[in-house]
C-alpha cells in the first residue's frame, strides 16, 4: 500500500526572511524512498504531496532535514521525526 503524506510548507515565510528552501524527506521502513524538493515563495504556497510506497500499513514514520537559506545566504537547518499523513514545516526561530 502507498501512503500519501500532505506537506504544507506555507508557514515557512519564504519571501520574507528566507530565500528558499531545500526539504529532503526520508523513509526506512520495510521499503526505502528519499525525496528532494527545493521549495521558494512560489512552490511553498501550495500542499505538496509525498506518496511512500511501503509493503506494512503500520510502518508510516519518516525523517525530514530542512535546509533554509536566509536573504543574505546564512543557512539554517531543522529537522526531525514524523508520523502522520500531515506535515506540516514551519520556519525555525532564531
């Protein structure tokens, strides 16, 4: 069974204080699927989806590492562990 996975990268605030974003999405079940997506104003605005082809309906956990670089190009990483099909990524404090 595939599991779909919403990402909702609105909250980010690229634009704003950062430039863009590079998200990399991991899974490590009973199958392996990465994906990489360089997100900007433009493709933040909108749900992503992210479908995980998996053989066990119960194994649903990922990792993701964020990668956002601010105006003046400084980077800034975040990143950890999820389980559910909603993600949603929100710019880090500093």
């Amino acid at each position: 069974p595939v599991f779909k996975v919403l990402i909702n990268a609105t909250q980010l605030k690229l634009g704003e204080e950062f430039s863009n974003a590079i998200l990399t999405l991991n899974y490590n079940g009973d199958t392996t699927d990465t994906r990489e997506i360089f997100l900007d104003k433009t493709t933040a605005s909108h749900m992503l989806t992210w479908y995980i082809p998996r053989a066990d309906n119960s194994q649903s956990t990922y990792s993701y590492l964020l990668k956002l670089t601010e105006q003046d190009g400084t980077a800034v990483e975040t990143s950890g562990t999820h389980q559910g099909s909603m993600l949603v990524l929100q710019a880090p404090v500093h």
